[in-house]
C-alpha cells in the first residue's frame, strides 16, 4: 500500500477570480455588442466567444471551506492536495472535490464479555474521542475511517482487559477497578498505535464500565448439562392438575316409562295357577 502524505493544494482567492471573471464577461458583451452593430471584426467576436466559454468553466473551481473542515481534491486520479484553511478560494475547475471534517468525534463501544488476566470473566466499554488530523491518509489508506476507529479500538479495549486484572490483592499489582488513570493512557497508546496508519488522532480513551461478570451455574449432580433429563420432562404432582371428584361421578338417569324402559324389556311371568294347565286349544 502507498503512504500518501497530506500537501497543500494550488489555489487562490475567490474573490480575486470573481473579479476577473466579471472584467472579461464586460470585454465579450462589448465585443458583442460592438458585432451586432456591425462595426467589429470577425476575429473578435471569435477571441469574445472564447472568452465567454473560458469564464463560464471557471465558475467549477470555487469551493467553500467551513471551520475545523478540510477538502480533498483529485485530478484524473491523482491525488493534488488538500485545503484546510476556512474561506473561499478557487483552484482547476477539472478537479473532484470530497469534503473531511476535522471536529472531534465521540466513539462509544458496546459492552464487550472478555476475561481478565486471571481468567475471570468480565464487562467492559469504554469511550474514545478522537479527530481526523491527516485529510489524505484518512481518505486514501482506509475505506472508511469511522468504521476503522470502532473495529480498532474494541480490538483494542479487549487487548488491553486481558493483560490486567479486574481486581488485584496487593498494592503493586495495576487492576482494571484500582487504577483507572493509567489503564486510560496505556489504551491510548495501543489506540494511537493503530490508528496511525489513517491520520487519525486519539484526544482521550477512557473505559466507562468494567464489572465481574457472574459465572454460568452449574447442572446438579446426576443431570446433564445439555438438556432436560426424562425425569425432569415428566410432570411433578404439584404441577398436575387435579380433578374434582363432582366431575367424575357417574350420574344415572332415570329410567322412563316408554318402551325402552326396563319393565318393558322383561319377558312377562305366567300366573302359578296357569302352571301345568292345558290350553283350550291345546290337546
């Protein structure tokens, strides 16, 4: 990859060209003016027309430059420089412009699960304030800087929890709770490190949050961790519902007095006088 270094772009004043625009567009109308009454050379109106169209492509190098604001300009891919200074000037009309803020920008990092020196696992963010210092490099040697400063500095942030502790016994040991001051300049250094390639500048890193995280329980004796037990799927008599006994009961209805009455189902007895009798009709 090319280093580009950050130069200074040709340009001047854009009052200055506006002034001299305005003196040749008052030559060409005269000349115009002097062709239509018919007592000026065919070479004049020429040299007015060009003229005309020479100052009306002037008018695609005027830019304007805000406050704590830069431009970038480029010419058949080249890179010519950079303007930094607030005003209006004017360069090559041919030029591509892309404007690169200056003012200080505020990075908040997400809370990140990383263990510490001593394997503990915890939680921590941080805050990082930082500004764009090389217009060039930050346009030419990163896709985006923006997204540059949130992926370096978590890198970072999690470099930097897993060489210190969270919490340290004795005096002469550097934790992430005790000494927050100096854990802050060591994030700036590593912070910085990264982001030089981009022109970028760290103003302040500070870590927002650094907390133990609690440790996952474990399963009780007998039971896999992987998932329920057959056991633990069956039901217990607590969470079973109950039953009212009303609604098990069995309710009887009556019998009625129609044919399907039991009465009327039964074969009917003969009478113990009728027994061993023969029938008139019998032999």
């Amino acid at each position: 990859m090319k280093d580009i270094q950050e130069k200074k772009v040709f340009s001047v004043n854009g009052m200055v060209m506006v002034a001299i625009d305005l003196v040749v567009f008052f030559f060409c109308a005269r000349h115009f003016i002097t062709h239509v009454d018919r007592s000026g050379s065919t070479a004049g109106l020429i040299v007015a027309v060009f003229m005309s169209m020479l100052a009306f492509m002037t008018f695609g190098g005027f830019f304007l430059i805000h406050p704590n604001e830069s431009k970038v300009f480029t010419f058949l891919g080249k890179y010519v420089g950079s303007a930094l200074t607030a005003g209006f000037f004017w360069t090559n009309p041919f030029v591509v412009k892309k404007k690169v803020t200056l003012r200080i920008f505020n990075f908040n990092s997400e809370t990140l699960k990383v263990n510490d020196a001593l394997g503990n696992p915890i939680e921590i963010a941080a805050v990082v304030v930082w500004h764009v210092v090389d217009s060039a490099k930050a346009t030419f040697n990163v896709e985006s800087y923006q997204n540059f400063v949130a992926i370096q500095s978590e890198t970072a942030i999690r470099q930097l929890a897993t060489h210190f502790p969270y919490d340290a016994h004795d005096k002469d040991t550097e934790s992430l709770r005790a000494n927050p001051d100096e854990i802050a300049g060591k994030l700036k250094t590593q912070v910085q490190n990264r982001l030089d390639v981009a022109g970028l500048h760290i103003v302040e890193p500070r870590p927002c949050c650094a907390a133990n995280r609690p440790r996952p329980s474990s399963p009780p004796a007998g039971r896999s961790s992987t998932g329920p037990s057959a056991w633990s799927r069956w039901p217990s008599r607590a969470s079973r519902p109950r039953v009212s006994s009303s609604s098990t009961r069995i309710r009887r209805r009556p019998w009625s007095t129609t044919s399907s009455s039991p009465s009327s189902r039964r074969p009917r007895c003969t009478p113990s006088s009728t027994r061993g009798r023969s029938t008139p009709d019998g032999p």
